[in-house]
C-alpha cells in the first residue's frame, strides 16, 4: 500500500473507533470503543467540521476532541452516529477517536452514501 491509500481522502471509506468520557483521560460515557464507517466527503454540503478534524490523517492516527453535547449535531452534521445521540444532554465531553482503517469505498457504497447525506434537503434534522 502506498501512503495516499492510507491517507483520508476524499471518498475513502473509513473506519473508526469511538469512545467518549467526562475528561481529557476518561472513557466513562461509552461502555468502550464502538465501531463507526461512513465515506468521507459524500456530504451535499461539502465536509462536516468532523470531517475537518479527519482531513489528511493516516490509518493509525488518533486525535481527542473536547465537544458540548448540544454540539455534536453540529459536528457530525450528515454523519449519523447513533451511539452518541444520548450524549447530546451532556455538559462538555470528550471524543477518543482512532482511525482503524482507511480503503476504498465500493461504487454502491458511496452512491448510498451520498443519497442519505443529502435525503435532509438544506437542514439535517438526523435521519
């Protein structure tokens, strides 16, 4: 594998795993990490401030995101991440992220994706 295939890019599939604490070193909101794939960059409003954090970062890397929890509809935008929905009423949180894996996205699959991102029409109410 060449670098540029491991690199987040533009329509790539990508794997992470998430967990979620009370502080900059805890994991007490999440019962532990919990897998989440989309496609990067198949939102029909361009890239989520998620998506941002993501933008050139490799198949190993890790960041740590301090968020509020009336934010994360924000942050996430078209990104529907169920397992942090019951976050939202929680004061300020931290999100571990690791990114498990970066590939190709089948054909199908960015299809389906961009289909759902832009189902919201000009809002995203959270289908």
């Amino acid at each position: 594998m060449n670098e540029e295939w491991q690199t987040i890019a533009p329509l790539k599939k990508i794997s992470l795993l998430l967990e979620a604490g009370t502080g900059p070193d805890k994991t007490d909101l999440t019962a532990g990490p919990f897998a989440f794939e989309f496609i990067f960059g198949a939102g029909s409003q361009g890239l989520c401030p998620f998506e941002f954090q993501l933008a050139g970062k490799k198949e190993g890397d890790a960041l740590s995101l301090r968020v509020r929890g009336e934010e994360l509809v924000d942050l996430f935008q078209h990104l529907l991440i169920p397992s942090l929905a019951v976050l939202e009423s929680v004061g300020a949180l931290y999100l571990k992220v690791e990114i498990a894996r970066v590939s190709e996205a089948d054909p199908k699959e960015v299809i389906k994706a961009m289909a759902e991102a832009g189902s919201c029409g000009d809002h995203c109410c959270g289908h």
